[in-house]
C-alpha cells in the first residue's frame, strides 16, 4: 500500500451511545476508500469484527460498540489505532457507507469481536483514533 501521510492528528471523541449487540448476517461491504474524515460534532458507529475477514467479502460476523460523537475532528484511515480510554480497542479496517448521509459505520478489526456493552464502554468515556503503523 502507498504511503499518504508523513503525520497526522489524533481524532477523539466521546460514547454517546453504547450497544450490547451482535450479528452472524450482517452482509458488510467496505468502500473503496482508504480514508474518510471525521468532523466535529458528527456523530457515527462504530462496528467491531474478528480478524478472519476475507478481503473483498460481505462481514457477517459483527458486535456492535456504539455510537461516538467526534469532539476534535482529522483524517482517519485504515490502518489507524483505535483506544477508548486507554484500552486498545483494535484497527480501522474501512468504512461502510450504508446510512450516510446520516452516519458512517466505522468497522474495526479486533482479536475477539465485543460489544461495547460487554467492553465495558462508558457513557461520556473519550476514544481516540491515532495514525496507525500500518498505514503505508
């Protein structure tokens, strides 16, 4: 993959909503896009998934974090680490677009897909998304 960035801001935001759910059928597809912007005050999913994906497939097997509100907006990528609080959640692996121009649903790879319910995820907890190592 070419290498887009030298650096890159940190994107934060705060839960605003946390779910307890999960899916087998969900059918993701990911965009083509490499980086979507996040801007102040939108507020957007976040979808987590197991590392087992096959590029370029439907992502059936999902949990649900939640719903964050993006409090210092930038540039986010696939490939960027994502915390909440100070616990490593997972990577961006893409972006799927199917209720924009309402929100976007940003997925996340992570060892073992969780709820934000079952991760323990507060109300109000800050995450944040930094330039990841994998990102070029």
């Amino acid at each position: 993959m070419e290498k887009l960035f030298s650096e890159k801001s940190v994107v934060c935001g705060k839960w605003v909503a946390i779910m307890d759910y999960a899916r087998q059928d969900r059918g993701i597809i990911l965009t083509a896009f490499r980086t979507r912007c996040l801007t102040q005050h939108e507020i957007h999913e976040f979808i987590v998934c197991g590392p087992d994906v096959i590029p370029n497939k439907p992502i059936d097997k999902v949990a649900y974090l939640g719903f964050g509100e993006i409090t210092e907006g930038g540039v986010v990528e696939i490939g960027d680490t994502v915390y909440s609080d100070k616990r490593l959640i997972g990577t961006i692996l893409g972006f799927d677009e199917t209720h924009v121009p309402n929100h976007y649903n940003v997925i996340i790879k992570m060892d073992t897909p969780l709820s934000g319910h079952t991760l323990g995820l507060k109300l109000a907890e800050f995450f944040s998304i930094h330039f990841g190592k994998n990102n070029g």
